[in-house]
C-alpha cells in the first residue's frame, strides 16, 4: 500500500515514515502543504496521512482541494488542535478520521488498517491464484498448502502483482508501490527480487510471474 505523509516536525516525519516502511507500506513523505497538494492531486496514493499545521498552506486546505479534485483517497489527520471545532471542521472537509497529537503509534498504525478496510478501498485478506494463497493480514503465503518464507520486499511485491493480475506492472509502479518516490527504477534490485521470488515459487507458478521486455512484470492466471 502507498501512503502519502505530510508532517513538517522531521524527527516526528521520519519516526512514522520508518515505521510504516518497517510494516510493508511504501511511503512518499514531505513536510509542507505546497508539495503536499501537488502530490496529493498527480499521484495515486491508498492514504494520505496530512498534518494540519503547515508550512505553505495548511492541512485543512490541502484536504479541501484533494476533495474537490475529486480524488477520494482517504485522508488521517494528524494535529496538535484538540478542540471539538477543529475536528467538526476537518471531517466536515472530507478527512476520514482525526488523530490527536501526541499519540502512540500503534493508535495510528490501528486507525490506518481500519481506514483501508473500507468497502472503496477494501483489500481482501486473500490473495490467490491456484494453490497459491497469500494472507494479506498475517503476511503468510502458502503454496499447495505448504507455507513459503518471503522477505518483506518480496511479499510486497507479489501481494501487488496478484492485486493486479494478468496486467502488465511496469517498473515504475512497482517502484511507486513497494519502495518511495527516491528509489531508482532503473537498479537492478527490482530484477534480484524478482529472479528471487521466482526461485521461491518453483515449477508452473515461477512461470507465471512473466518478464515484459522493455515495460515491467505480470502475474499470469
């Protein structure tokens, strides 16, 4: 899952970008409103996680023009501005939900899985193809019953390629999804993950996983 991150305090901006990351989420983070709404309205995030005090323009604007961009991504507050109005306001904008500061983050990293169960933005809790099952919840995949070790790198972008099965993924997707805004789509770790990932899998279901010259991967039915 993508999320965008926007706090301008960078030990509390790098803190929660390092703990998302360490649970599977690839996270593009900036510390102003202006970046903020600029990302926000060209890329295409699974959450925005927006502070309210900002640099630039505030979160409550970046939040309203998100919203009437049309863009439907669901959006956490995170602020120090504890009174009532506050939170009627930014809800009223179209937030989602509102996380008083200072919080702990096993609150927040709660409130984001709740916020992506979602029916707009539901992920089944299974993922499969065949005898290949992958539990999106425990982090568990199995292949004809038996379970298989990933690395985390390696179940995010298999939990991605079955997401989007019989596409054709191309590298900068992957990058955008399973690493950050930073990461070089032309390294060849993306190559090593995947040559082994296929080594994991084995037989007909290594084949599924295809190479499209000159574009990116697919995960063929």
């Amino acid at each position: 899952m993508r999320v965008l991150l926007v706090e301008d305090e960078p030990k509390l901006n790098l803190s929660i970008k390092k703990g998302l990351e360490q649970q599977g989420y690839a996270v593009d983070n900036v510390f102003d409103g202006t970046e903020a709404e600029l990302l926000a309205t060209s890329e295409d995030y699974d959450l925005i996680i927006l502070d309210v005090l900002l640099p630039g323009q505030d979160g409550y604007a970046v939040c309203r023009k998100v919203r009437d961009f049309g863009i439907e991504t669901p959006i956490l507050f995170l602020t120090a501005k504890d009174a009532l109005e506050d939170k009627v306001n930014g809800l009223n904008l179209g937030a989602d939900d509102y996380l008083v500061k200072p919080f702990a983050f096993e609150e927040l990293s709660a409130r984001i899985r709740a916020l992506l169960r979602r029916p707009k933005k539901a992920i089944p809790e299974l993922l499969a193809s065949g005898n290949l099952v992958l539990n999106t919840l425990t982090h568990q995949v199995t292949l004809r019953e038996k379970e298989i070790t990933l690395t985390l790198k390696e179940f995010q972008l298999l939990e991605y390629l079955l997401r989007n099965k019989n596409q054709v993924i191309t590298r900068e997707q992957l990058v955008s999804h399973v690493w950050d805004q930073h990461f070089d789509s032309f390294s060849n770790i993306i190559d090593a993950h995947i040559k082994n990932l296929r080594k994991k899998l084995k037989g007909d279901y290594a084949k599924k996983l295809e190479t499209v010259r000159g574009v990116g991967y697919t995960f063929r039915e």
